[in-house]
C-alpha cells in the first residue's frame, strides 16, 4: 500500500476522533497543490464533506508534507496496527481518548510523564507489571487505583509541611 492512500486512511481515522469547530467550508482549489495530491481521493466528495472534516483533512496533509520518510513510515505502521484492532477495541481507545482531553493540563501532564517513566524501565519489567495487571481480578485493579488516587492526593500535603 502507497504511502498516500495509508495517509488517506489515517487522515480519515483522525477525521473520525477528533472534534474541532470550523464553520465555513475549506474549497478544494484552497488547497495547496501538494495538499490536493495528498488528498486525490476526496477531490471528487470534497464539496459534500461537513468543513470541520475538510479542515482536519487539510490539516491533517499538511503535517504529512513535513514528515520525513522515517516518520511516514512510522505513521503507515501505526495506522496499519490501528487497523488490524477489532472495531471493540478501536471504540474503546477512542472513550479513553475522550476522557483524557476532558482531564485538566496539570493531569494530563501527570499521565504523561508517569508513562514517559514506564517507557524508560527496561522490557523485562515493562512486561512484569503488564502481566502482573493482567492476573489482578477487577476488584484487585480498581483497590491499586484507589490507592494511587490516595498517594497522589497526599503528596501535595506531604510538601506543606
């Protein structure tokens, strides 16, 4: 599969996640000619696309234009394993996905930088605490969230003294 009609198919998964308020709608010859080549396959159903879908679209070619290679192929990887999720799965990305936007700055910094911690143990360990998780009943996970809620809200406290 080309890169571009991979791109096209991530764009259309981006297009599908996201929300952002545009009210006019974006005409095709507004594109830039690498945007049009990018996005060859909506030009025919361009005009009848809603303008916050053209406008995510857009967007969306445009960062694909500044991508190197190595990150094309990145994204086409991505994509492709996006893909090859059951539509369950995918639903269920896109729930959580929508809980994290919904969290403020100073959380979703929080989360970031706890996974930029995990990210930096070792593979072996990475796969102890996954599967570690796995073995945990529902009851054992929600009791470890807890716990971690309580830690976070007494750290702040800890510092005040």
């Amino acid at each position: 599969m080309t890169f571009k009609r991979v791109w096209t198919l991530l764009l259309l998964l981006a297009a599908t996640t996201t929300s952002t308020t545009v009210d006019a709608q974006l005409a095709w010859d507004e594109l830039s000619g690498e945007q049009q080549q990018v996005l060859t396959k909506f030009a025919d159903s361009w005009d009848t696309l809603p303008a916050e879908r053209q406008e995510r679209l857009a967007t969306g070619a445009e960062r694909w234009l500044g991508m190197t290679p190595d990150e094309r192929a990145a994204a086409a990887n991505r994509f492709r394993q996006w893909r090859e999720l059951s539509a369950e799965r995918r639903a269920t990305i896109r729930e959580r996905y929508e809980i994290y936007l919904s969290l403020s700055p100073a959380e979703r910094d929080r989360i970031r930088s706890n996974y930029q911690r995990y990210r930096m143990l070792k593979q072996e360990r990475r796969q102890q605490i996954r599967q570690r998780w796995r073995e945990m009943s529902p009851e054992q996970r929600q009791r470890v969230r807890e716990r971690m809620r309580e830690q976070r809200q007494q750290k702040p406290r800890s510092r005040d003294r």
